[in-house]
C-alpha cells in the first residue's frame, strides 16, 4: 500500500516557494515504527521570520482580493481534497495511527471545511443603519485581522488545520501555518493544495519544526495580528503570557475532561455505543473525547458489564488495516503518559479493565482501551486530561448528583447526556457548563458549520467553525459619512 517514499523530502514553504534548509525530521509510522514516510524540514526561528515578512508583505494584495478570487482558491482546493481523499486518508493514517475510515473521514471533512469558508467569503456582509444625527449614514463593515499564525496539534493533522487556515483566507488574512512536529505529511499537502489552487505567494507559508524553535516568534512579533492555537494547556497558557504585551489577538482551544452522563432510564445499547465511540474513537486522542463516565446507580453495573464486553471485542491493531477498530497510540511519549496515568489511577483506588500494551507483528506504540472503575471525581485520573485511550467510571445517585459531578472540573470543552427523559435532557442542556452538549450522540464528532469552543480551562478567545469563525478572522470597522452638504 505505502508508495516508496525513503527518498521523500518535504520543505517548509516560504513566499510561495520551497525555502532552503539542512535539518530535518522524520516522519515515523505509529502504527510500525520502522516505516518513515519521509523527512520534513525542521525550521529554526529564522525561517520564522522569514515566514512572518513574506505574510506580512502579501497582506495588501490578499486583504483587498476579491471574494470571488478567495472563493475560488478555496473551493478549487477542496475540490482537490476532496478527490484525493483516499490518497491523504491514507497518508494521515499512516502517520497519526487512527483508522484508515476515521482518516478518509476528516480528509473529507478539511475538504468540505474548504469549500464552507470559499462560500463565506462572498457573505462578508456588513450593515448600513441610520444615524442618530441628521444626514449622516453609518456602516459597519468587517475587516481581515492581518498576518495570523496557526498553531497545531497532531490529533487532527488536517482537519484543525483546514478549520483555522480556511475562514482566515476566506476572511482576507495571510497565515503561517505551525503544524504539530509528529504530523507534517498531511500539513505540507494541504499548503501545496492551497497554493496550486491559486493562492498568491506568500498568503500562506508552512514552517514545520518545533513549537520551541519557532514558536517564540510566531507568538511573541509584533508583526503578528492573530494567533489560533490548539493544544496542551500549558502550551496555551505559556502562548497567552507572551503574546500579551504585543496584544495579538488570541484564540486557545486546549483540553478537555469531559462528562458523558447515562441516567437510568437510558437506553442500555445506546448509551454503549456512545460511550464507545466517544472515549476510544480516534484511540482516545481527541480534546472532545468523553473520558469521565458519570452513570447513575440504577444503570451502572449493567451499563460497565455491556460497557466492557464490547471494548474487549475491539481490534487494536495497525491503523491501516481492515477490520482494525482502534489504531496505535501516537508516539512513545504519549504511550508513556497513558500509563503513567493508568499507574496513578489504580494507585488511587481505581479498577483497572484493560489498559494493556498489545503485541503486533510490526512494532507499534498499541494499548488496549482502557476502563477504570470505582472511581471518585477528585481523582487525578478525572481531574487531568489523559489523551488516551482512557475513561473512568464514576457512580452516582441521581441526576442531580451527575449534573454537579459533570460540571465538578476545571474544564468546560463539551458534555453528553444518554436519557430517554425529554425534561432530563433539557434540563441538562441548560444547565451544563460546557460549550457544546450532545444528547444521546457521542460527546466526539461535530458538525463544521456551527460553532466549536469550550468555556473555561478549555478555551480562550471568540469560538472556532462555521459562521462565528468570523469573530475571530475579522476587525470591525463603523464609519460615519455625510453624503452631502446638509
Ligand atoms: O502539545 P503542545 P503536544 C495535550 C495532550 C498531549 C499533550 C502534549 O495531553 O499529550 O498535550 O501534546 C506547538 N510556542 N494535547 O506536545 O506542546 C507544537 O509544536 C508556540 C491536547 O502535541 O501543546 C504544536 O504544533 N507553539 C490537545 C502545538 O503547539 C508551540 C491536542 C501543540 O503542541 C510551543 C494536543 C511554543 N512555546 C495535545 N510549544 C487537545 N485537547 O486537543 C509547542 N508548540
């Protein structure tokens, strides 16, 4: 299946052109470490600069393109995405480890996202509203923010790209792209993408490397407008604090602890399937993963028995392989943590099901979901987000004790409920402290043309997706004209 890529060779891309470079990162297989798919360009913090001056200096020609030009370069591009999906669903597999189904699914989805965003740059609308003053007419119309930097996670190496690369283009913004060091492939083929679609040089440049050699200048110049990061806490965190005294404008959207609640009157195979696909879809790595499983007396022994049948039917095994209901861990560093984690939660008093390092025919970072019951809210395993393939369990009385527990972190990204009780489920959608909420649908998997964000811990800054994505991408501007003499 995989193409002889021994000699491939990405570059970053600078100025619409492969810039000049001598390091390089390897890009390694999860699922069988001794395949490279190719070597990227690890950039230094100069190549940074350079990648800020060439936005910086295409700003004028993008900012006043037309709609249609921008419309055009993105839907091209997402028509392209689109077509190729086997191709990139394949690739993202093999370098991120989830399904070859779940890859070829966001492929389609960054391709989709594209052509949104093509859409929404012919619906910059503003408004005209009478003045208070006679013989005075008032607009309030929208402008690009400026040069913006995308900040990455692995997780989804196109999908969160796409998400933030697309309203900024749609919107009149020149972007450098950061992708996450463990996902270049997926990174670098979106950007040719964009570029062959007709995107004029230096609208959007790709600086591959790490987060610490280029990311104190993607964040902390002056000449940058907007930064939109997605990743750890910490990383965020540290984001915010230096990017403060320049003022750049700032969108975080970080982790997630988040609660499924299933009440006793849900539906048994209903409330399985979404807690399945919600903690270990995506082999758990996923900052809407539904890691807390909140079940009301009543349900609970049931739920964990059914719960548990069907987890230890999933295939863990290569991400490329057919029948494979769960990929590998990302890299090594994250299989660490997992089990750290694990070791903590059993230390403290948890029940481990699962949770095992699986062996394969080629060596892959592989560990079996992983349920652990018996616990407490104020366990560690409860209070920090994992990233694995991980969810606790955690027994209540009723409702009202799930409604305190689900709300009972520091997080606030998404929350689901699994209820047949319609006043249930309101109530619970009103009173959840989350920024989305899923009843009786896995608390992963989103739609792209509404908006996505958390409160809290979890998010900082206007919201991501759809229409509100322009909160984000765009200054306002009202002004006052008096057409004529009065
Ligand atoms: O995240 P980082 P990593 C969590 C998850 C995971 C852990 C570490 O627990 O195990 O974070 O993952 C760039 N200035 N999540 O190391 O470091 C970095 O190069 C500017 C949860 O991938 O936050 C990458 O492109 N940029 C989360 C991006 O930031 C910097 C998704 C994210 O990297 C930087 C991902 C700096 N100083 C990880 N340092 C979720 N919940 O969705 C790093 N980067």
């Amino acid at each position: 299946m995989s193409q002889d890529t021994r000699s491939l060779r990405r570059r970053n891309i600078i100025g619409g052109a492969d810039a000049s470079g001598d390091a390089w990162t390897p890009n390694v297989n999860p699922s069988d470490t001794s395949d490279v798919i190719g070597e990227y360009a690890r950039g230094s913090a100069s190549d940074a600069q350079e990648a800020v001056a060439a936005a910086r200096a295409s700003l004028p020609r993008w900012a006043f393109a037309t709609p249609q030009e921008r419309a055009d370069v993105l839907d091209r591009a997402g028509d392209e995405i689109v077509r190729r999906a086997d191709e990139l669903g394949d690739l993202l597999a093999r370098e991120e480890g989830k399904t070859l189904p779940e890859a070829r699914g966001e492929v389609v989805r960054a391709g989709q996202i594209l052509k949104f965003h093509g859409g929404q740059a012919l619906r910059n609308t503003g408004e005209v509203v009478d003045s208070i003053r006679p013989g005075v007419e008032v607009a309030v119309t929208r402008e690009p923010l400026g040069v913006v930097s995308v900040i990455t996670p692995w997780n989804f190496p196109i999908a969160i790209p796409a998400w933030k690369i697309a309203p900024a283009l749609a919107y009149g913004n020149t972007v450098i792209f950061k992708p996450a060091e463990l996902v270049p492939g997926c990174a670098w083929e979106l950007v040719d993408v964009l570029r062959r679609a007709g995107l004029p040089d230096g609208v959007l440049n790709l600086v591959m490397g790490s987060g610490r050699d280029v990311g104190p200048v993607l964040t902390g110049s002056p000449e940058v407008d907007g930064i939109s990061f997605t990743g750890s806490v910490a990383t965020g965190e540290q984001i915010l604090a230096e990017s403060a005294p320049q003022r750049t404008r700032l969108q975080l959207e970080m982790g997630g602890k988040n609660p499924l609640v299933v009440l006793d009157d849900a539906d048994l195979g209903v409330a399985v399937e979404v807690a399945l696909q919600g903690a270990f879809g995506s082999t758990g790595q996923r900052c809407t993963a539904s890691s807390r499983l909140v079940v009301t007396r009543g349900i609970h022994d049931r739920f964990v028995a059914a719960l548990t049948e069907q987890m230890l039917q999933w295939r863990v095994d290569d991400a490329r392989t057919d029948g494979t209901h769960m990929g590998p861990v990302v890299d090594a560093a994250q299989l660490a943590q997992d089990e750290r984690y694990l070791a903590i939660a059993r230390d403290e008093g948890g029940q481990l099901i699962g949770g095992d390092r699986v062996e394969r025919s080629a060596s892959g970072h592989y560990l079996s979901p992983a349920l652990v019951v018996g616990t407490d809210n104020s366990m560690t395993v409860n209070r920090e987000e994992v990233f694995g393939p991980v969810a606790s369990v955690v027994e209540v009385a009723d409702y009202e004790e799930a409604l305190a527990v689900a709300n009972a972190t520091e997080f606030g990204l998404c929350s689901g409920i699994v209820t047949t009780s319609l006043a249930a489920a309101s109530h619970f959608r009103r009173h959840s402290l989350a920024g989305m909420v899923m009843v009786n649908v896995p608390t992963a998997g989103v739609d792209y043309h509404v908006p996505f964000g958390g409160r809290r811990a979890s998010s900082y800054g206007p919201r991501e997706q759809g229409t509100y994505a322009k909160e984000f991408y765009t200054l306002v501007k009202t002004s006052y004209t008096a057409p004529g003499a009065p």
